[in-house]
C-alpha cells in the first residue's frame, strides 16, 4: 500500500490507472498459467463469472472514484476494513445465518471504530474547507456523496462474496480459475475509463526520472510506483 499510497497522493485521481494494471497483470499471468493460453475450459460456466465480474468491476471503480471525492487515504482503507460487517448483515438478511454473541460484539466494536473515524474525518473535512460557507457546504456534500460511494461498495463487494460462495457450494472451489475470470473478463470495461487511463499515463510519463536500484535502469518515478503496487498486491 505504500507505492500506492506515494501514487495517490502525487495524482489523487489515478485509481483507474491503477486498477487496470492491477487487472491487466492478473489477467496475463492467469491466461498463461491457469487458462493455458485458453486451451483449458472453465469449471465454473462464464455466464456466472459475468454476474460475479459485473459486482468485481463495480466494486473497484467505485472505490477508486471515492477517492475522488475528498475521501482521504487512510479514511478509505478503514471504512474498507468494515467488509466483516457487511458480509455479517447480508448473511443474516440473505443467508439466514445465525452467529454466536462474541461475534456480535466483535462487529460492534469495529462498526463504533469505524463510526467514529467517519465522524471525525468529517470535522477534518469541515475544518479544511473553505471559509465561504457555499463552498463549503459543497465540499462537505462531496465528502457524503464518497461515503455513500464507500458504503454501496462494502455491501457490493459482500454481495458477491456470498454468491462465490454458493458457486463454489455447487460446482467446488476454484480460486484460481475465479481470480482469472474476475480479473479478464472485465478488462474491456476499462474503454470507457480510457481517456482518464491516457491522461494519467501522459502525467506519469511526465514525473521526475528516478533510477531503479540493483537493476540500474532510469524510468519516471510514478510508472515505478505503478509497478511495484501491482507487484505487491498481486
């Protein structure tokens, strides 16, 4: 998370960029060696993985555009780690899941932390703004509107780990076949994010050079970082 960290806070919009490298890397590497260059049929049939790749899609450019609306880094991967919640209210309501009073509890502790760093990044918010109340306001409304955003994504992304779970109920467990899919198939989604894809590429072209150590080879800082986050997330 630091290189992507270092990425977002140069060129806060680039999560797009970001993500279709991500996408792009898995989608290589799982045509070679899980798809075997597309000779190898799937386990799972492709009208599920399109269900489960419209959600997967969703999920990650809508929390990439959250970013976009002055949600701030660290505000962005707590509310993500609220997944646990999420997942728990939609098996009770989906599922008709039941669980045990220490899980409950656990839940409510990390829904009052993360209530609380919500609370308080809206004071950040309000404090920053500007001192004209209508600019403002119109900076706070963003900041809703990117909680809404966050918020759509959690039960999104809760969504469709209860429907992997019932595929892989009923046709068994294939992780690697399903990181494949989720990864290729959604990759001609990225056209019609290509103009903000383009802009970023030309202002990475355009960031300070910076040699790569060991290897020695010089090449613009930002393509470094883009790099080394689809290395050391994948």
């Amino acid at each position: 998370l630091l290189f992507l960290f270092r990425a977002l806070r140069q060129f806060p919009g680039c999560g797009n960029i970001v993500t279709f490298s991500q996408f792009l890397f898995i989608a290589v590497e799982g045509f070679i060696f899980e798809a075997n260059f597309g000779r190898k049929s799937p386990a799972i049939p492709i009208r599920y993985y399109l269900i489960m790749v419209a959600m997967f899609f969703t999920v990650s450019v809508v929390n990439n555009y959250a970013l976009n609306l002055n949600i701030s880094m660290p505000l962005h991967m707590i509310f993500r780690s609220g997944s646990l919640i999420a997942s728990m209210a939609l098996g009770i309501i989906i599922l008709k899941k039941r669980y045990s009073v220490s899980k409950y509890a656990s839940i409510a502790l990390v829904s009052l932390g993360i209530f609380t760093c919500t609370f308080m990044s809206a004071k950040q918010v309000a404090s920053d703004s500007s001192l004209n109340e209508e600019d403002g306001l119109q900076v706070f409304l963003w900041w809703l509107l990117g909680i809404a955003a966050l918020t759509f994504a959690l039960l999104m992304s809760a969504r469709m780990g209860i429907f992997q779970e019932t595929l892989y109920k009923r046709f068994g467990k294939h992780s690697k076949e399903a990181l494949f899919y989720n990864h290729a198939l959604p990759l001609p989604g990225f056209l019609l994010l290509a103009p903000n894809i383009y802009h970023h590429a030309v202002l990475f072209n355009q960031s300070e050079p910076f040699r790569v150590p060991l290897i020695g080879v010089t090449l613009p800082v930002m393509w470094f970082y883009l790099f080394m986050n689809v290395i050391t997330q994948y």
